[in-house]
C-alpha cells in the first residue's frame, strides 16, 4: 500500500513539473524580442557635427584608426547610397561623418 501512494506522489510531481516546464517555455517564446545593440544611429542631427556625432552615424568610436573609419563608412553607404534608393541627405552626412574623422574638414560641411 506504500509503494502505490509513493508511486502516486511521483507521478503526480513528474506531472506537476513537466505543466510548469511547458509554462515556462510558452512564457519564454512569448516574451517581446529586444535587439540588443542597435545597429546604426537612429538620431536627429546636430547642426554641426561633433566627432561622437560621427562616430555614431559609422557605428564605431570617435578615436578608431583611418583604416576602420573607411570600412565603417563603405558598410554604412552601402546600405544608404542613393543610386541603391538611398537618401541624398543620408549619404551627405555619412560622408561628413568620415570627413570628420579623418580630419579632412572640422565640421558644418554639410550640403544640406
């Protein structure tokens, strides 16, 4: 008569345990997905660029070296040139962005 009444108490733990373990999961797979890094700058526009400003327009630090700043700046274009369907405002920025800093211009160089 033990044997069955613990043999009960197993089975309805196991059961008990697997109806939480579903729970959790739908829980989970419910939750809202949030990106954790986003992947370009999402900002508006200061009316004359600052270094962190570009910085943040490539997607990289305002003291990279020359080499990184023009990857960061074709990765950047590619995604926004205008014969692609880009914004001509979007890619005269991008490139003041690099401009900055690679130290060609200090800033307000804007066609816009």
């Amino acid at each position: 008569m033990a044997t069955a009444l613990i043999a009960g108490l197993a089975v309805a733990g196991a059961a008990l345990a697997g109806r939480y373990s579903i729970q959790a999961w739908h829980a989970y797979k419910a939750r809202p997905i949030v990106p954790r890094m986003r992947k370009f700058y999402e900002g508006g526009f200061q009316a004359t660029m600052t270094r962190r400003e570009a910085g943040l327009i490539l997607g990289i630090r305002e003291n990279v070296k020359a080499d990184k700043v023009k990857e960061a700046h074709k990765r950047v274009m590619v995604a926004n040139h205008p014969d692609a369907g880009g914004s001509h405002y979007l890619a005269s920025k991008i490139n003041e962005a690099k401009d900055i800093l690679l130290g060609k211009t200090k800033g307000g160089g804007s066609a816009f």
